[in-house]
C-alpha cells in the first residue's frame, strides 16, 4: 500500500497569497470584498425574500458536527422553575426572566473558519508562526473576520440537483469544471470575485436520518483537490466558499488520501474564508423555483478573541 504523502510536500508547488495584502494581513481573499463588490451583490436583489444559513443549534436529535466535537450543551441557571422554588434572583418590581449557560464547540454549528485554523510545515496564513496558535489564537482568527463583516454577490451551485440527487453519496466528489458545468446548466455564470454556495444536500439529509447512519463510515461528498481546482480559485479570486458540509471538501483526497487538502491549499495559502454546516435547503428550493441563482449574501460569525473559528448565522436577500 502506498504511503499518505505529507501535506506540505503534497502541496509544495501550490499558489499562496501570503503578504499581498500586507504583512499584518488577518482576513485573507475577503479582501477581494470591495464596495464595489457589495454593491454588485446589491444589483442582485430582485424580490427581497430573506433566507438564514445556519443550522438549529441544538436539535433534539443532535447537531451535525465533525466527529470528536459535540453539539451545544445548553441549560438554564434561572427560569420560573427557580422562582417557584423560592430560589430566584427576586429584583426591585417583581419582574422574573430567565438565563442560561452553553458550553459549545466553536466549530459544531454553521461556521467560519479562522484562517489559522488549519496549517503545516508551522506557518498558518500569511507565513505567521503556527506558535501563535497556541492557547488563544493571536494571528489569523475568528475576530478579523467577524470585525470586518462577509458582504457580496453570493452564487448557488446546485451539485446534488443537477446530478438529480437529494444528496449526494458518501465521498462523492466534483470539481471546479462540475461547477462550471453546473452553472452553466442553471444558466448562472460565475464572475470574479463571487462567494460560492455550494450544496451536496449532505447537511439536509441528517434530519432525515439516524445519526447512526449519517456518521457510519463518515466520509462527506465534497470538492476535490486538484492543481486547476487551486488555480481556477486563484484566478476567479474566490473570496468566500460556504457549503452545505461539515469540511466543505472531500474528506479524503481519492487519489492519495490526505485529509481536507482544500483547507491547507485554499485557506491556509491563498487565504480563503470556509464557512461550513450551512443550511441550503430553503434557499435552493427558492433558487430552483424560480431559476434566480444569485442573490446578496451577507455574513459575521461571532466576535471571539482568539477563536479558532465561531457560529455564524448567514443571511441571504434575493
Ligand atoms: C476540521 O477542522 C477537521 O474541519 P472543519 O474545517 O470542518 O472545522
């Protein structure tokens, strides 16, 4: 059997955008995001309907998350239940209200990405030491993102759709020529500069099924590495890519099994925000209805000093 090869060697000849945009740099391609380019996700609108990506944080039957991370933990610390006790907070007027407590995984919702959130050969985005990583991120986290806000035009590429799926199968794969092909069949063309949404139907099919079943042999449909893939992206100067997926990307790449080798090539070197776990399934019927696959997406995952990565509740205005 063939050796996984190291990610770093793997990727040795990968384009990186480390220092274009300064060495101080924390927030990566979303730099592409100019006014000009709000107002080209503005030009978009055409019916006001308003669509959230996130998913319930919290389900009942679980959330979908990366294995080894747990949904939410949230529980009440006051309610009417304390003041029928006798044990609540009784303030001046009599009013009572009720708190609550969460202990969550930063990554165990709809989320943004740090760009420090994934790295190799000890250099996270921009050439910064992976040192700073440790403890709380001091480089390339959550919070320049979150601080500067995801504003654009976004673009809904329909894979499990077009491929006449509800969702696609377990470590099904595509590319930037599927998504091309994609677009091109909903009569969408991708411009420079566009954030790209695409859907699996993988995250919808988790309320549809057992846990059991949905994390059995885990392997998510996803894009998959390729040199063009990398260079389309760098040429199309792809601000944002948010999916329908815990990874965003294939687990494995077929060819050699390296894990998320998107993360390292797209993120770490050219600077890519990934947002993750997001819910496509209202929006795509919309999109599907009325053939309008484009639209103004607007963005901020939580304001966490030094998250690797945090929630974000996604809103999109067609
Ligand atoms: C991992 O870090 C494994 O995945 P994600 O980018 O989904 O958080």
């Amino acid at each position: 059997m063939t050796e996984t090869p190291y990610v770093g060697d793997f990727l040795e000849n990968s384009p990186k955008n480390w220092g274009k945009w300064g060495p101080d740099d924390e927030v990566g391609s979303l730099n592409y995001l100019t006014g000009a380019e709000v107002l080209r996700g503005v030009a978009s609108v055409r019916s006001g309907e308003v669509f959230t990506l996130q998913v319930r944080m919290g389900n009942p039957g679980g959330d979908p998350v990366w294995p080894g991370r747990e949904s939410i933990q949230r529980r009440n610390v006051m309610d009417e239940s304390y003041f029928a006790r006798g044990e609540g907070d009784e303030t001046p007027g009599g009013a009572h209200y009720a708190d609550d407590v969460a202990t969550i995984f930063l990554q165990a919702s709809t989320q943004y990405d740090a760009l420090g959130h994934v790295w190799y050969g000890g250099q996270i985005w921009n050439g910064y030491d992976a040192g700073t990583t440790a403890d709380d991120m001091t480089k390339a986290s959550v919070l320049p993102i979150a601080e500067r806000g995801v504003v654009g035009r976004g673009v809904l590429l329909d894979v499990a759709r077009h491929r006449g799926k509800d969702v696609l199968g377990k470590g099904e794969t595509f590319t930037h020529e599927d998504l091309l092909e994609v677009a091109a069949a909903q009569g969408v063309t991708i411009e420079k500069h566009d954030i790209l949404i695409i859907r699996t139907g993988f995250i919808g099919s988790y309320y549809e099924t057992t846990p059991e079943a949905f994390y059995d042999g885990f392997l998510e449909p996803g894009l998959t590495y390729s040199p063009e893939l990398v260079q389309w992206f760098q040429d199309m100067e792809i601000p944002n890519l948010v999916t329908d997926t815990i990874a965003n990307e294939v687990t494995f790449e077929p060819g050699t099994g390296v894990t998320l080798p998107l993360h390292s090539a797209l993120m770490r070197n050219l600077g890519v925000a990934f947002t993750e776990i997001a819910w496509l399934e209202d929006l795509a019927a919309a999109c599907a209805a009325d053939d309008r696959w484009t639209f103004l997406y607007t963005a901020a995952p939580l304001k966490v000093v030094g998250g690797t990565g945090a929630p974000v509740n996604p809103v999109v205005v067609r």
